[in-house]
C-alpha cells in the first residue's frame, strides 16, 4: 500500500480517497503529496488510468454534457484544479485538502520523471507548443524522458493514427491538451487501447510553460485570482468565463436546496 511521502507526517495510507460531489460532479479530496503517491502507484501497477482536473468550468460544461459528467465521475482520480471547487467544497462542508493545479502537477511529474525515468508523452497544443514544453521541462529538470511530443487533433479521422504514434513510444505517463472536454472525451475513447498507465487532460498548461500565454503571477496564483488575470490578459474569452459566476449561484442555490452534495468514500482498488 502506498504511503504519503511527504516525510513528515507518520505513515498516511492513501488507498481510500474520499470525494465531494458539486453539482453531480465528483471531485476527490487529495493533497498534491498524496496525488504525486497514487501516480507512482498507477505507474507501478502499468494498467491504463485517467486523471481529469476539475474546474467550475468543468462542472458547467457537465451538467449539459453527460458523457463528460460520465467521464469524470469514473475517472480514476477527479483532482479539484481550480480555486471555485475549493471554494464550493467547503461552502458545502466537504472540504478539499487543497488545490492541485494540473500546471504544478506537470511541472511537478517532470521533476518526477528526471529522478524516476518515468517517460512523458505530450500530445496536443499548437504545433511546436508541446515540444517546446517538454525541451523548457528538460532544461529544468535535466534527466527528464520525454517519450514524444506531437500536436495532433481530437478528430475522430485522426484517432487511429494517433493512437498508434503514441503506443509506439510506450510512455508511462500521457500529457493531452486538448482543451476541455475533448481532452477528456479523447482520453477516456482510447484509454484501454493506449494501454498508458496514467493519461491526462492538461488544458493550456503546455502554453504557459512553453511561454506561449502568461501564467498569472504567483501572488495571483496564492490569492486564487487566476481567472482575474486571464480577463485582464484574455479579455476576448469572457465568454467561456461566464461559468464562474453561474458555477457560484448554482452551487449557493444547491446548498440552500440540498440537492445534488453529497460526501463518498471512494475506492481507488489499487
Ligand atoms: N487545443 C488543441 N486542439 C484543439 C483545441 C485546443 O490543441 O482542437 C489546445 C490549445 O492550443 C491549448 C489547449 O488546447 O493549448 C487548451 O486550450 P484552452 O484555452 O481551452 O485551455 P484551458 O482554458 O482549459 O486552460
């Protein structure tokens, strides 16, 4: 059984990991230690898992899409990414340990991959994005495997090809920014035939740390206020950034209805 290894507290067994629901959407509450310990553990197992990293925009899109709800309440770990389902979990009395942004994991895995040998693949973005990711991680962490790196598409057209590129590099951990949620929907489409021990949606993250889009600033970050930034810097997506405040009334009117929150022990089998 795994342990947290954060090396100080005592022995922190994280086989059973508990998970909150927000509007029907589960989201599991992990520390980012105890993220870092399941993926290990999914790599040492080698069977195919998939990782999605919730935010309010996640769980908007969900409630009018039902595949992608489905696909994220059976995925194998539902990580609260972004600052509104820390709020939510705790303004329904269920709270996350933490947030684990999908950006630090990755930065993170990479840090990982250089001392484990563990092999990423980075699929998605512009073309010349993704590679300029994994060359800025290997620059960072030398002795980090990049398996491969190619921009691709999620068109079904494309899968059979794709599919096979990256079964060829056999990597242990898959890198996908597509966007949400044909991210996801790709990911949970070829999981079994990927054969991939950990397969994740990565959003923009191959953007800001290739330095194609600014990441908010750290003190931002601390605050919570990345979505500030992204209006001040993106104004052109306020759009798609209408989820947040929906998020926020759907998630006071649950709480005053009592509907749609509840708090589950969830098995990962591990
Ligand atoms: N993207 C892509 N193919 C597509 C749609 C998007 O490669 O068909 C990429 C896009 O270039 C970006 C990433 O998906 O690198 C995520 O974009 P988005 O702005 O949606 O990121 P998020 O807001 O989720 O961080």
């Amino acid at each position: 059984m795994p342990r947290d290894n954060c090396g100080r507290c005592s022995i922190l067994y994280v086989s059973d990991v508990s998970s909150v629901y927000i509007l029907g959407v589960r989201v599991d509450r992990v520390t980012f230690q105890q993220t870092l310990a399941l993926i290990e553990t999914f790599i040492a197992q080698g069977t195919p898992h998939q990782i999605v990293t919730v935010n309010p925009e996640f769980v908007m899109l969900a409630q009018r899409n039902p595949t992608f709800r489905q696909v994220i309440n059976q995925s194998a770990l539902a990580l609260p990414d972004g600052i509104g389902v820390w709020w939510a979990s705790r303004y329904l009395g269920c709270p996350v340990p933490e947030r684990v942004p999908g950006v630090d994991l990755v930065v993170r895995l990479a840090q990982l991959s250089a001392h484990k040998g563990y092999r990423m693949y980075f699929l998605g973005a512009m073309p010349g994005v993704a590679a300029r990711a994994a060359a800025v991680l290997q620059a960072r962490f030398p002795g980090a495997v990049v398996a491969g790196s190619y921009s691709g598409s999620p068109r079904l057209e494309e899968n059979t090809a794709l599919v096979e590129r990256i079964r060829a590099k056999d990597p242990d951990i898959l890198f996908v920014a597509f966007g949400a949620p044909a991210q996801d929907l790709w990911i949970a489409r070829n999981l079994e035939t990927l054969s991939v021990p950990v397969c994740m949606g990565v959003g923009g993250s191959f953007d800001y740390i290739a330095g194609v889009r600014p990441l908010a600033p750290q003190w931002m970050r601390n605050l919570g206020l990345e979505w500030l930034y992204r209006l001040i810097t993106q104004p052109w997506r306020w759009r798609r950034m209408l989820a947040l405040p929906l998020f926020v009334w759907y998630v006071c009117w649950s709480r005053w209805n009592r509907k749609n929150h509840r708090l589950v022990n969830h098995s990962l089998h591990l």
